[in-house]
C-alpha cells in the first residue's frame, strides 16, 4: 500500500542540522568520515470547526518553494487525534506525527507549510499545530507560532531549540556504549602503534604513539577503539565490519608521523592496533519519516550496547545501506523471525510465518550498514530479525 512514496523523494523538509558539539566524554560517531553527507475510516469525515477551503486562502501569499505531490486519498489519522497541538519542550517530529496520524511516516503527505511563518519548514515549542481540511483531504499547519519564534531574539537564539526528528539522548547513548566499525572505514582509521616508555599496554595518563592522523589541531580529541569480533552479513557471509569497544579517551599533544595523544581517562588497557576515533559527529536529526524509495528486505546485524533483547529507543546496525537504497529517515518495519517448528500431525516441519514486532527509523547510512533507532517495539526484537518496508 506504498504508492505514496513517490510524494516523499521532493526535499521539503526540516533543515538538516549537523550536530557536531556531543556530550563530553560520550560523544564519538565512529564514521566520522566524508561519504555522508498515521484508525479513520478511507473517506475522510466531514470537514469540522477546524476546516477551511482552500479557495478562501486569498490573502496569504502563495508559497513559491518545493511542494510535495499529494496523492488523491486521505492518510488514515490517529483514533482520538485532536484538531490542534501544541508543541511541547522535548517533542520528536515522529511524537508530533503520531499524534495525528495513525502511521507516522505519512507526515510528509499532510504537513501544510505556511507561508507567513519565517521558517515553514520548522516546529518549535509553544507552536499550534492545527489540523485543516483542504480540497477534502486532510493537513496539519502551523495555526499560530511561538512568541520564542516570533520574537526578535529567534534570530539569534540556537537553532537547535527546533523541533528534532528523534531523540537525541538517545542516539547520543550508542555513542558512548559501542560501537561499529565499518570494514572500509576501519582499515582507514589511526591506529596505536606503541605506548611511550616501558609500558605493553596503556591506561589513563600514559602517553601514546599514533599513526594515520592527519591535520588535526593540537588539543582534538580522540576516543581509542578496540576492534572485536567481525560483523558478517548473514545473507550472504560477507565481512561488512567488525564490533568495538571504547576502552579510552585522550588528547592530540604532538602532530607528526607517528602522533602523540595523551590518555585522560581510561575503562582498561589500550594495545597496538587498538583505532583512534575523532570525537566530534554528524548526525542530522531533522528528517521526515518516510517509507524507502527503495524495496528494502535485511537484517538486524547488531544492538548497541550487547543486549539479547531490543526495545524502544535502543540503536541496531543493518546489514543493508546506501548501494541497497536505504537512506536517512527511512522508516521500516521489523519482524520477528518466525521459529521453525516439527508437525505433529501431518509430519516434518514448518516454518512459522514472520511477525511484525516494532518500527525503526534509520538515522545513519553507509555502503553496506545503516544505524536504525527502535521507535516502537510492540514484540521482542532480537539480532537477525528482519526489517522490511512498511505496510
């Protein structure tokens, strides 16, 4: 029932913000490199207090910027969905859409920039979000901005105050739990050649030897990786990219080949051959949630943090990535693998079929992986379970 995704490539959507300032001692994108960058019935009810034709719209200046093609049928809203929301402090786009639609990354379809409002394509605090009826289909605007948005300051006040797509305290909890190396950019990566002094192993307030940075500032900081088991592709057992673990931090005292980095603090030893990560990140946070353009069927591969079972807000790896079609802000479906179990009756055995356990939206994209946040998780979601498009 995806013929709606058609209406979802046209880029109307919040300003991507690259967030490159992280929680100090916890923050690490371990792919810091350069590759990257809505239950209403099918006729829609009469229209209520709340709606208006669009042809009484004369006095608002036409919006001259990219518009998203509609499709001729309504988006199913949300049982109880109210006319109008006020955003709240904390608010997700994807808690805001769930608010009024049934299936989340539908917003695309129904959000309504308006055009008196600087910024159309942002939702901050205190804004009203009203939801409006026009030529019968229904669409969610801003009905009245904040004073924080109106006001003089806004001009100068963080961007950041913006409503985000997903939580960032979470995203920001795999940053300092794991980590995944992918297999290219691991091989790219600096790495520790020896500890300074008569020293095999080093720790907190040892002094390091390091090869393969390049043109950092004195002062950069870095988070030490040791590389552990392989990650391999069940579907076809390639090498896609090893586990880590974060093991130290420290700081570049000395350029050159090899470099000098100071360990400020430490969970155990490093070792040669442990990687080197710069600190900062670029995680975009503001995205709408969509279907793929693409037909997407992978796995789950990995779970930040070791877990046997994923929840809500938990960050998984997917053995699938920009050459599959997969892109920031994609939503899939997870399902449960179906167990294989022996008939009793009419012999042999069967596989039970796949069920739906929860939703993730994809928020980091590389060749061959991508990083999903769990959104909703209405079963156990474990290691190997499927995702797939939306249904």
């Amino acid at each position: 029932m995806f013929p709606r995704t058609q209406s979802l490539n046209i880029p109307l959507r919040l300003t991507a913000l690259a967030l490159t300032t992280m929680l100090a001692g916890c923050s690490l994108n371990p792919f810091s490199g350069g590759d990257d960058d809505a239950a209403i019935p099918a006729a829609a009810s009469a229209p209520t207090s709340a709606s208006y034709d669009s042809s009484a719209q004369s006095s608002v200046p036409e919006y001259s910027g990219p518009v998203i093609e509609r499709v001729s049928e309504p988006v199913p809203l949300a049982d109880n969905h109210p006319n109008e929301y006020v955003v709240q402090v904390g608010d997700t786009l994807w808690d805001i859409a769930a608010t009024f639609l049934k299936d989340p990354w539908f917003w695309p379809e129904i959000w309504h920039i308006n055009p008196e409002i600087e910024n159309p394509h942002l939702i901050y605090p205190g804004d009203v979000l009203g939801l409006v009826y026009i030529d019968g289909l229904p669409r969610v605007t801003t009905v009245r901005a904040s004073t924080y948005r109106m006001s003089p300051q806004a001009r100068v006040s963080p961007i950041t105050q913006a409503v985000t797509s997903i939580p960032y305290e979470s995203v920001s909890a795999f940053l300092s739990s794991g980590a995944v190396l992918e297999r290219r950019e691991a091989d790219r990566l600096p790495y520790l050649l020896s500890t300074r002094g008569d020293h095999l192993m080093a720790s907190a307030g040892n002094e390091i030897y390091v090869r393969g940075i390049d043109d950092a500032a004195l002062g950069s900081r870095y988070n030490v990786v040791q590389v552990r088991g392989p990650l391999i592709d069940p579907d076809d057992n390639k090498l896609i990219g090893y586990q880590g673990r974060f093991v130290a931090e420290g700081t570049l005292r000395r350029s050159g080949d090899p470099a000098t980095v100071a360990l400020t603090d430490s969970t155990q030893e490093t070792i040669p051959g442990d990687k080197l990560i710069p600190e900062s990140v670029d995680i975009p946070l503001n995205f709408y949630p969509r279907a793929p353009s693409s037909t997407i069927d992978g796995r789950i591969i990995s779970v930040v943090g070791g877990v046997t079972q994923i929840g809500q807000y938990m960050v998984v790896v997917l053995n699938r990535g920009t050459r599959d079609g997969l892109s920031v802000g994609d939503v899939l479906t997870v399902y449960q693998t179906g167990q294989t179990v022996k008939d009793r009756i009419g012999g042999g055995k069967v596989r039970l079929p796949d069920e739906p356990a929860g939703t993730l939206m994809v928020f980091k994209v590389y060749d061959r992986i991508g990083y999903g946040l769990v959104m909703e998780a209405t079963q156990a979601i474990h290691i190997h379970d499927t995702v797939r498009n939306p249904i």
